[in-house]
C-alpha cells in the first residue's frame, strides 16, 4: 500500500479549511463595511419633516397654522414613513390636532384630522322619539358631585291640590257642608330617566367644560382644574333629561300645580354609561386635586 497519498490528504485538507475562513471572515468584513457606510450616509443624509414651532405646543383640535408649525432636518435613519414631510405642510395646513401636543414634538399623519368635534354630540344621539327637559335643581340636595351625566334618577314630584271636604252637620235635617282645603300630593314623575348633560350657573354645558379642560396639556390642565372658576364651572344648576313623550306630557300637567318641589334619587349605574369614563385620566386628575384640598 502507498502511504504517500494518504500523507498528501491532509495538508490539501487544512489548504481548503483556510480558504474557506478567509473568504468568510473576507464576507464580514465586506458587509459590515457596507453597514457601517450605508449607516454613515444615513446618518449624513437629512429627511425635513413638520414638527410644532409654538412654546405652548398646540391644543386638542386646533388647527396646524404657519405660527404653531415649523419644517425640521431629521436624520434619515430615524425617518418613519408615518412621519409628515416638510413637502406636504400645504395639505396639513387648518388641519385639527386629535389631542394636545408638545413644543418639538414631531407631527405624525394618525395626529390629525379633518373632522371637527361637535358640541353636545350627545344631542345627536337622542332618539328621534324622544324630547330633552331642562330640570332646574340644588345640586347639595341630589348627591352633591356624585350625580354625573349618564346617571340614571328618579324623579317624584310635590304638589299643592285643592280639595273638596264634605264635614256633616249634626242634624239630620241639615245638609252636609262642603268645604275646600289645600292637600299635599306626591307622585313618581319619572320612574327611570337618563340625564344626558347638566349646565352650570352660566347655563353652560359642564360636559363641554370637560372636554374643553382635556384638551390642554398636563401642567396647565392641572392649573385650571385647581383654579375657583374650574370648580365653580362643574356645579350643576340644572339637569337635561331625555325621556319620551309620554314622560314629558307627564312632567307637563303638573306645571300648573301650586308649590311644586322635586326629590331626585340616584339609581343604579349598573346598566349607565357614565359620561367621565370616557375621560378616565381627567377623572383621576380630578379625584387627585380633590385629595389634596381636603389634607
């Protein structure tokens, strides 16, 4: 047997091992040169995009103007395609911002729209068969700040009613008289009804004085609501309530009733759909400032 072919295998063997290593190590080298260029050009190669100029960023539904927005240099590597180019700050212009946003901030497309919010949007929602009461009430008497729109309450009413009394005379030949006397009566008016909104001393919608607090951004949200005016503005006068027609014809026949009073109850939320938990995060805020006036 020859054994020079075997001794012959084995450096041709370990020949081919390094090859294949240096064209490997060769291949990293190479891509992570490309890499690191592609990154390096990136990095010098600038993308302008729209970000908010004003100090005071831009309020919940503003509209985008030349004085609240301004063109920025971003660097390409941190360009996202939801990212609004500098090219397109005709077609945003009078846009409306979704929410508030901060000085710098970047503008992105899902930030905006064209749809404005609409005032008592819950007056859009009533049904066609239904009528809105405006009920004037004393708030300390019906749950002070408990009683939110949404609740569900119901409603009794006090009347003062003249009626006839017949007292009998004593003597069999003599008719009985007839006298009048003033009665106090009370009623259920409305068994379960829905209080879609409540209105402030100014006759001003506090569900719209809500809306309007959420549109700032945090310190200044934070300011207002600590302010007497806030406070003063979420103090319900009077209740607006959705019922049928037949509730309203209800609530109708007794308005000409002397001394009339109402007694509102709350009832059960466990069929409501309260109006702040749509803005649970105004709410926290508002349990907070009420925490700390009372330490």
């Amino acid at each position: 047997m020859d054994l020079s072919t075997l001794k012959n295998t084995k450096p041709n063997r370990n020949l081919f091992k390094k090859v294949l290593a240096f064209v490997f190590a060769l291949l990293v080298v190479v891509s992570s040169y490309l890499y690191l260029d592609n990154a390096s050009r990136k990095a010098e190669n600038v993308v302008q995009v729209i970000r908010v100029k004003s100090n005071d960023g831009i309020p919940a539904f503003a509209p985008l103007t030349s004085k609240n927005i301004e063109t920025y240099n971003l660097i390409e590597k941190e360009y996202t395609e939801d990212m609004i180019l500098a090219e397109d700050m005709d077609n945003v212009t009078d846009q409306l911002t979704k929410y508030y946003l901060r000085k710098g901030s970047i503008l992105y497309k899902d930030q905006l729209t064209d749809e404005k919010p609409l005032k008592n949007e819950w007056l859009y929602e009533v049904a066609d068969e239904n009528e809105v009461l405006t009920l004037p009430y004393n708030f300390l008497e019906v749950g002070g700040d408990i009683l939110m729109p949404g609740d569900r309450v119901r409603i009794r009413v006090s009347y003062d009613r003249e009626k006839n009394v017949s007292t009998a005379s004593g003597n069999p030949n003599m008719p009985a008289s007839t006298d009048t006397v003033t009665v106090r009566e009370t009623e259920v008016l409305f068994d379960s009804i829905v209080i879609k909104d409540m209105l402030n001393s100014n006759s001003r919608s506090i569900y719209e004085v809500y809306k309007e607090v959420q549109k700032l951004d945090e310190d200044k949200r934070q300011e207002v609501m600590k302010s007497e005016e806030f406070i003063d503005s979420i103090k319900p006068k009077a209740l607006l309530l959705e019922g049928s027609s037949e509730q309203i014809n209800n609530f109708a026949k007794y308005q000409g009733f002397e001394n009339q009073s109402f007694l509102i109850t709350i009832l059960s939320r466990k069929n409501s759909s309260i109006i702040l938990d749509q803005l649970p995060t105004l709410e926290k805020e508002v349990e907070s400032w009420i925490d700390d006036q009372q330490k």
